[in-house]
C-alpha cells in the first residue's frame, strides 16, 4: 500500500529523460556496429556522432536543465558520499532525490569516459579502412594511439561502466525495492512532501530543444573540419 506521506514529485524533466534513453540505444549501436565491422562502421560513425552531440548537450543541461539534473544537484563532497555510504545524512540532506552519491561517481565516470571516446574516436586510424574526420590535424602516432585507446580500453571502460549500471538498478530493486527504471520513463518519484521539483513545462522543452539542433550544429562542423 502506498505511504500515504509521499506525494508524486517532479524529479526528471523530459528532456533528461529522452537524453538518458538516447544515449542508451546510440552507445548498444556504436558498441553492436563496432563488433559487426565492415560495412557497418558507417553507422558507427554516426552513432559516435549522436553521442558527441547528446554529451553537449548534457553538458549545457547540467547548467540550466531541472532542478535534479543540473550538475550542482549531484555534486556531492567526500565527506557526503562517507556519509552516504555509513548511513548518516544530515537531516534534510536529499540525497536520494535525484542521483545519489554513489550514483554521481557513476554518472560523472561515464560521461568523463564518453567523452574521451569521441575524442579519440575523431581521430582514430585502424589503418585498414576507417579514419576519424578530425585524424588529419594529428601525427600517425597519435592517431594509432588515440585507436588503440578507443577499441581497447574505451570500450571496456564504457562496458563496465554500463554493467555496473544495471547492476545498481537490479540491487536497489531486488534488496531495497526501489525502482530507478520508472522514475527515467515517466519523470515522477514519490518522495515527501516540500521536496523541490524539477521545472518541466513547455518553455523548458522548447529550450532544451533549441540547444539540442545547437549542439547538432557544433558536432557537425566539428566533423565537418575534416573536410
């Protein structure tokens, strides 16, 4: 029976959501192609490119997004996160509203990951068929490099990162019946009363909008300066 002293409350706006879910398919389809080869680097590519373009966008979200989703929400101290993991909050800490301590370290990895493997990505050179658009303005050392990094030690981060992901979710469901799956579809966590919502409304949706053809724009001409 639900706890009658929780309410339903705001706490990821849609466009974090769609972000979330995107990446999600963009990196399975960048990692799927990856191991298929051949013809199918070209839909690795542009997978790569949909990931550039979501991790600016995050970036700028993180800024201005909803409540929950800006950086500032999850930036948690040592001494928090010690905190978290003994099981003494402070009173009227909210760490469990949003992403959580550990759940931060978590977000903050991947993206960190992310981004280095489109970095590396850009300029990569498998010396068979695949160049990166931007491999031209770095030496060929740098560019076998950047590709051993990108199909070794890039992916292996972002798939354990990813494995320890739903490994958190299936613990939380299983051991502390919570569900993170619900609240990233449908935006709303039952938390108490007074706890502060995320603005989610039409004008926040047209914004997120506009910065998301913005950052489209960037990762094109980015690509684009590869000729």
């Amino acid at each position: 029976m639900p706890d009658p002293n929780l309410l339903p409350v705001r706490v990821w706006d849609l466009p974090t959501r769609l972000f979330h879910w995107v990446l999600a398919l963009a990196i399975a389809g960048s990692v799927l192609s990856a191991k298929i080869g051949g013809n199918a680097m070209v839909w690795h590519f542009r997978f790569g490119y949909v990931v550039f373009t979501l991790l600016a966008f995050r970036l700028l979200w993180g800024l201005i997004g909803g409540r929950w989703s800006r950086f500032a929400s999850f930036l948690y101290s040592p001494r928090t996160v010690w905190r978290y993991l003994r099981g003494a909050p402070r009173p009227g800490e909210a760490l469990d509203v949003g992403h959580n301590p550990l759940g931060s370290l978590s977000v903050f990895a991947l993206l960190a990951v992310l981004a280095v493997q489109v970095g590396t990505g850009l300029v990569a050179d498998d010396e068979i068929a695949n160049l990166g658009p931007l491999n031209r303005f770095v030496s060929s050392a740098t560019g076998l490099a950047a590709t051993g990094w990108h199909k070794q030690w890039g992916q292996g981060l972002i798939l354990g990162l990813v494995a320890l992901h739903v490994a958190a979710i299936v613990f939380y469901l299983l051991r502390r019946k919570i569900n993170l799956v619900w609240p990233m579809l449908q935006g709303d966590k039952l938390l108490p009363a007074g706890t502060p919502a995320s603005t989610d409304g039409l004008p926040q949706h047209v914004l997120a909008l506009a910065l998301l053809v913005a950052c489209a724009s960037l990762a094109s001409w980015v690509v684009g300066l590869g000729g």
